[in-house]
C-alpha cells in the first residue's frame, strides 16, 4: 500500500512504539541523562502540514540510576574501657574529640585519646623491648609538644620515660614514666562522639561510647541485585540539601545474610563527598545518589519517536523521501535510543513525532 493511507498507517505505529518504549523506560524507575558528542537530534523545522524531522547523531549515551543514601559519619565503632573502676566523666554526645583530649574518667583519672593505626597492648615503660608501640607513644608526645627522645623510634629509653612523665603531670596524675593498658585509647584519626553507651556510676570495663570518623559521608544500602552498581572507585552524583556534589564511592562492607528462609546478604556503599564545603553544615537527612548504569560512547542515536515497528519484525527509521532503513536499536536514554544498520549515517535526517 502507498501513498497518504500508508503513511497514516506508519505514523499510528510510530506512536504506539513510542508509547511502549517509554513505559518501559519509565516503569524500572530508571532516570536517565545524556552527555553529548554532537548536538542532540532535535526536531528539524518544518513547513506546515510537513512530517516533523529529526537528524541522526553521533553522541553519548548514558542511563543513570537514582538511589538513596543517607548523609552521616559513618556506622559507629564501640569503645570498651580497659582500665577497672568507676565511670566519673563522660564527653557530650556529637563532641569532636582530637589527639591529646580525654575520652572519659575512670576512678577520676582520664583515658586520653591517641592517633595511629596500632593499639596498645601492653605497658610502655623501662625494661620493655623495642617495638612499634613505642614509636606510635613517642610520636604522639612529639605531636603533643613532648619532645627529648630525638627522632621517634621504636626504642623505649629514660628521655622517652621523662617525655611521658612531663606529659602526666601536664594531665594532673601521677608521674610514673610509663604508660599502662588503658590508660590511651588509639584511634586512626580524630573522632565524633556518636552515643554515650555509659553513665557516671558504671563499671569502667564496660562499653562507655560509639565514636565515628569527624569525616562527613554518604552511605547507601544496597540488595544483592544493585551490589554491581555501585563498585569501589565508581564516580557519583550526590543531591545533599539541594546542593549538586560530586562523590566517589570508596568501600564496599557485606552485612551477611540472616537466619531467616530466603535472607540475603546486603551491601552497603559508603560514598566520599568531593566538595565538602559545598553543602554547609548539612550532617544528616536523604541523599540522592545518581549512579551510571549503563553507558554507550560515540553512537548514533535519534528521538524514540522515530522509531518504526516492522510488520516482519524489528524498527526502521522512515527518510523524509518515505524510504525505510531498517534498525537495530541499543540503549534508550531521555526519549534518545542508540540505533545502528545500514545506509544510517550522522547528520541524516529521519522522520519522527511531532
């Protein structure tokens, strides 16, 4: 059949698969954007009573998902006194707490906060034998302001002794040179106070807080099936208070699966904040988090309206001249689809939906 019966036909098709493809888009809850190679193919002017047109281009293609983090400090990490006594003082809760500051009071005496990656495993003081230990306590008396035993090292020796005694008495305890498990607590940097586990009163020994990194992130839960969109190192969008941040996704952490018939693990993407100084004071509430899904580079693509079912099956895209050229289609990504075959060339002018 030709002629206007035919292209009425074509056009009522073209609608349809129209109307389909963007269900189907739409109904996965998928956000989509584009980023351009050339200009988007854009409806080409027309005069009155003409097809409108569209112009095949050569661009980028990329289909975005939208998941929802939250904005925070991180999961807590429990402290655990060590030194047997009485709780007598405790931090206020959100207090950000830097190296020399005292986490808490047992029996009246402070348990100060030390940085590094080592935790203290036995006492520091004369007679002990070299070690990695020593030179993570020389290195925070030198920070401190507590110096005399030259470059820090892992040799404990009397200036390293008189170095932690000037720190005692700065502390107001007794000056004994030494210093015993629990009397610091090492942390890899500064921390935020999360929650008070203890109250004054309790036995020392015990949980006495949750403490965080004093670093702002965002965190977000994913199942099993979203585990793949997010890896370490994946480049993000962050909406954080209605301000636009870049983000990277920096650790992956499984929480297992439960014991219940079907339970699976879950997975949770923490994600760092690229400009931290972007969203102010912002340090709790939803994020959206915008990851690429899929992504396509240097295709050609045309406005899913100009799409053709075939009665023989698959699409073509219809030339103002009537002429048909078959299609195979990719990805689609804001009303754009990619599309390939034969005699398809950038810059040609395809027929669409007004």
């Amino acid at each position: 059949m030709t002629g206007p019966h035919a292209m009425r036909s074509r056009r009522r098709v073209r609608w349809a698969v129209a109307g389909v493809t963007v269900l189907a888009v739409l109904g996965v809850g998928t956000a989509v954007t584009v980023t351009r190679l050339g200009n988007r193919p854009a409806a080409a002017a027309q005069a009155p009573g003409a097809p409108a047109t569209a112009d095949v281009r050569r661009m980028d293609l990329a289909e975005r998902e939208t998941l929802t983090g939250e904005l925070g400090y991180g999961a807590a990490q429990t402290l655990t006194g060590r030194r047997p006594g009485t709780v007598t003082a405790l931090p206020a809760q959100g207090a950000v707490l830097h190296r020399g500051a005292v986490l808490y009071e047992a029996d009246a005496r402070p348990v100060v906060l030390f940085l590094g990656g080592l935790p203290l495993y036995r006492t520091v003081g004369a007679g002990m034998t070299d070690g990695p230990d020593v030179k993570l306590v020389e290195e925070n008396l030198r920070d401190l302001g507590y110096r005399g035993f030259g470059t820090p090292d892992e040799e404990f020796t009397a200036n390293t002794a008189a170095a932690i005694g000037k720190w005692q008495k700065k502390l107001g305890v007794e000056k004994t040179g030494a210093i015993e498990l629990g009397d610091v607590v090492v942390a890899p940097g500064p921390i935020r106070v999360a929650t008070l586990t203890a109250t004054l009163g309790a036995e020392a020994t015990g949980p006495i807080l949750g403490y965080t990194s004093t670093l702002r992130l965002v965190t977000v839960d994913l199942d099993a099936s979203q585990q793949d969109l997010a890896p370490v190192g994946a480049k993000v969008a962050l909406t954080i208070d209605g301000k636009q941040v870049a983000g990277t996704v920096t650790a992956i952490t499984v929480t297992p699966a439960g014991d219940e018939p079907g339970a699976e693990a879950g997975f949770t993407a923490t994600v760092a904040i690229g400009d931290l100084a972007a969203i102010g004071a912002a340090d709790a509430g939803s994020v959206d988090v915008v990851v690429t899904s899929a992504a396509r580079h240097g295709v050609l693509a045309v406005p899913v309206g100009a799409l053709l079912a075939l009665a023989e099956g698959g699409y073509a895209v219809e030339l103002p001249s009537g002429k048909l050229v078959a299609v195979t289609t990719g990805l689609f990504a804001d009303g754009l689809v990619e599309v390939s075959g034969d005699g398809l060339a950038d810059g040609m002018t395809v027929v669409t939906t007004s």
